[in-house]
C-alpha cells in the first residue's frame, strides 16, 4: 500500500475486459474538470484582482494633516474599487502621530486618497500600506 501517492503515479482501471492505467495527475485534471474547479478558479480570478502598495517615510506636520494618493491603484473599467486593509507605522521609532484615514474611489483622482492626521506637537514620519481588492461592478448587481 501507498500512504501518499505522487502524481506520476498509475492506478489500474477496468474498461470493460480490458485493464489500462491512468496517472494520479490525469485523475486530478478530470476530476477538477467534472467538478468545475477549473472554471471556478478563473472565474474568481476575472471576478477579483488584490493589489497592495506601501509608500514610505511620509512627513506629517506636527499637530498637522498630509493627503497622500496612492497612483498605483488607478480606476479600471467594469471594476469597483475596495480598500481591504491598510496599516501604518512610524518610520522613525517613535510613536508621535495618530491616523485618521479617508478613501476616495470615486474616481475624482487617478488613484485613492489617504488623509493622515497627527495629533502631536512633534512632527512625524509614517509608511502607510494599503491592500486594494478590484471587484467586478456586475458581483454587485
């Protein structure tokens, strides 16, 4: 007996009188196939694209607010656009800031605006990430 077969492996198989092989891979192939795994996995690659971004080193004025534009996550037709996560950390060790973050999809810029507020009266230094998923407009219908 095979605990853990490889995909190169054969299995016997009985057509009729007749006995013939078939590899594990080619069992996988079909079974993906009749299962619609396959089409599954591309439609939800067409459906959803994820993209993510970091923009580094972004000076906050003390007691002050930057905008930031990510130009990476450009509007693309049929798609809307939807912020997954974001995270920001100080850049320069300290903790000298607090984040107040506002998207804009709306397409009024190339690319999706990120307000930073800092609360401190030292200035601060911030890297700011964003994961962006790009979801087919029609999922929303």
């Amino acid at each position: 007996s095979k605990a853990t077969p490889a995909e190169s492996d054969t299995l016997i198989v009985g057509e009729g009188n007749v006995l013939t092989k078939i590899s594990f891979s080619q069992l996988f192939t079909y079974l993906k196939d009749k299962l619609g795994i396959n089409t599954l996995n591309t439609n939800i690659s067409n459906l959803m694209q994820i993209s993510s971004d970091t923009i580094k080193d972004i000076d906050v004025p003390a007691s002050g607010s930057v905008m930031i534009t990510f130009t990476k996550f450009k509007p693309k037709s049929g798609y809307n656009r939807v912020v997954l996560a974001h995270s920001f950390n100080n850049s320069n060790g300290g903790s000298n800031y607090s984040g107040m973050f506002i998207y804009n999809t709306t397409g009024v810029t190339d690319g999706i605006q990120v307000f930073i507020h800092n609360v401190w009266s030292s200035k601060g230094k911030v890297n700011l990430s964003l994961t962006v998923a790009y979801i087919q407009s029609n999922f929303f219908n």
